[in-house]
C-alpha cells in the first residue's frame, strides 16, 4: 500500500513538472508569433532617435549640473557670511 502511495506521488509530481514545462514552451512559442508581428523600425529611423535621445541627454545633464554648481555656490556664499 505504502508503494503504490509513492508511486503516485512520484507520477503526480513528474506530471505537474511536464505540465509546467508546456506551459513555459507554450509562453516562449506564443512570444515568438507576437514577435514575428512587431512591425519593426528601419535603421536610419533607429539612428535618429538615438542622436535625439543622446543629445536631449547632454543638454539635460549641462542644465542640472549649471542649476546645481549655481546653487551650491549661492549656499556657499550664504553659509560663510
């Protein structure tokens, strides 16, 4: 009795690692049909935006990094008076 009691447990648990796998290969396939509908940019498109983004970026980091050397500089000036 204490065989057959382990026996199904073990083909219990195996079927619950089998039917996990499936779901993980059906989530993967499922992944790749989305995928093979993205309607993707062209490259000189890709391009631009990156120097767009690039420059954004350096024109942000000029303006924090001014207003904080202002402010620092103000503090200082206020704080040794």
């Amino acid at each position: 009795m204490l065989e057959c009691l382990r026996k199904n447990a073990i083909i219990e648990i195996q079927s619950q690692k089998d039917y996990k796998m499936k779901r993980i290969i059906t989530f993967f396939s499922e992944v790749k049909l989305e995928l093979e509908k993205v309607t993707w940019p062209k490259r000189n498109v890709v391009i631009n935006y990156l120097g767009l983004v690039i420059t954004i970026s350096i024109v942000v980091s000029i303006f924090v990094g001014s207003v904080d050397f202002g402010l620092t500089k103000g503090l200082e000036f206020f704080v040794k008076k």
